[in-house]
C-alpha cells in the first residue's frame, strides 16, 4: 500500500475537500485527507496526506504558513472575503505610510477572532453553516503569531504583502481587523499559500499534472528530524507500545529505524521512557 504526501498547486473556485476527492478517485486510493483548508477562492499548496500518512497529519497541522495575500480596502463583506455579501462600503482617505504602519502592526501574538463564516465547529456544526442561517456564533479569540510581514505592495484601494504565521491564523481575520483599524473596512481579495513548514509551492503541481511519481515518502517528509537506531530486541518491544530506555536528554521528536535500517516510526523520549508517537 503506497503511503506518503502530494503537494497540489490548488486553483481559486474549488473546495479543498474537493480536491481530496479527486486524489482519491484519480488514483483509486483508499484513504485520503488534507492537511489544512484552504478557501474555495484561495489558491495555492494543499498538502495532500494518503493513507497510512494521513496519521502524520498533525504534525503538519501544528505547523507555520506562508501566503501572498491581497487586501481590497474600503469594501466589507459578510465573509470578510470577496466571495462574500457586501455589507459596509467607505471611501478611502488613507495614505500609503498610515496604511503600511498599520498593517505592521500585526507583527508579533496576539489574539484573533475567527471568520464567521469558517470551517471551526460550535456543537459539531461548522460555523459557516449557522452563518447562512443568520446565526452568528461567538467563538473565543484564539491566540496567534505573525512571524514576518514583507514585499509590502500598495495600490489603493488595494495593499498586497507576503505573511509568514502561526497555525490557526486566519488571513481574512487580518484583511476584516487591518480595515476595522483604518476605519474604512476591509475584505481579503485574493490568497495563495506559498509555503507549508518546509513544503514550498514552488514544487507543487496542479491537479491536471499530479502523478504518483510526485509522491513524498513518509521518510523524506521528515527528513529534517534527527533518528535513531533500534536493535531487534528494543525494536519488538518499541512496536508493541512499550516504552525503552535509551540515553537521550531531550524530548524531541526523532525517527525510529529497527535493526535492518527499516523506517519505522517517529518517537519521543519522555519521563516514562522512549515511546512510538506516529508509527508508520
């Protein structure tokens, strides 16, 4: 059974589960899933997990983003997108320096109130799902990082910038809070994710061009962390759930080789000993 990670270059229009979908059905696999949504009118790397590698999804779910994004000042939606329902349209008086230094200032944590309309669950049911009934659901601002602003292009009403931030940062959080800062309202125009931890968009392919022959090895995709060498005793017993003593003074996590250099899980050593957390 092939295990492993496709990198899809998604274009605007098509949901991510959609993509999914066509993964699955293309290459008859049986399980398929994705790690981290991207919106219909977002574009970019969609990470695509098959089979036994969809159980390393959360560990790339933990992980930082990077996105090109464009901002559309003056125009609020319902959405805070431009899919969305306009619901507030301003003049914009703003200068390029006021806009810039504003935008700044989202460096750094903070804490962060969800779209309404988003995939987050309230009782099991998406959030986006009681919006089009014209329930608005108060979910609790979460906290985020935005780790670098940069390649900051302004054209009013539009400003465009590359962001580099922490899992669970919402870019059209950002576009609605940059315009509620300057008073004049705003909504995320266009977005594409150019990066996912150490995955780049660079070497995706669109979903006309993906072959399994683009198909990363469990292995590879961890390649950055260090490993360790199991004897087939420690191996057995390390399969088996149990936990082993080894000399390690850190709590990283690392890849787990068996005696015949076999790849066969990621593990962390802990008070209690060094046990599997991902077994491959």
């Amino acid at each position: 059974m092939i295990s492993g990670f496709l990198l899809v270059n998604k274009a605007p229009g098509i949901t991510s589960s959609r993509v999914v979908q066509i993964i699955k059905k293309k290459f008859n696999l049986n399980k398929v899933g994705h790690l981290g949504t991207l919106d219909p009118m977002a574009a970019g790397l969609l990470i695509i997990a098959i089979n036994r590698a969809t159980k390393f999804a959360s560990l790339l779910l933990q992980s930082e983003k990077s996105y090109r994004a464009e901002v559309t000042l003056g125009i609020q939606t319902d959405t805070d997108d431009a899919e969305g329902k306009v619901i507030s349209c301003k003049d914009v008086t703003i200068n390029d320096l006021q806009a810039k230094k504003t935008l700044l200032s989202f460096l750094g944590e903070s804490y962060q109130f969800p779209p309404n309309f988003s995939a987050l669950k309230h009782k099991g049911k998406p959030l986006y799902k009681y919006a089009r009934d014209g329930i608005k659901i108060e979910k609790a601002a979460r906290r985020i990082c935005v780790k670098n602003i940069n390649n900051i292009s302004i054209k009013m009403p539009k400003v465009s910038f590359d962001i580099n931030c922490s899992k669970g940062t919402y870019i059209r959080s950002i576009a609605r809070d940059f315009g509620s800062e300057l008073g004049c309202g705003a909504n995320l125009s266009k977005l594409i994710r150019t990066s996912q931890e150490k995955f780049l968009l660079s070497d995706a392919r669109s979903l006309d061009e993906i072959s399994l022959k683009n198909l990363i090895s469990l292995e590879n995709a961890f390649d950055d962390l260090d490993s360790i060498h199991l004897d087939e005793i420690d191996s057995r017993a390390f399969l088996h759930g149990k936990s082993i003593e080894i000399n390690l003074n850190h709590e990283n996590l690392l890849r787990v080789y068996d005696a015949s250099n076999q790849f066969i899980a990621i593990g962390k050593n802990s008070s209690k000993g060094f046990r599997h957390e991902y077994l491959v």
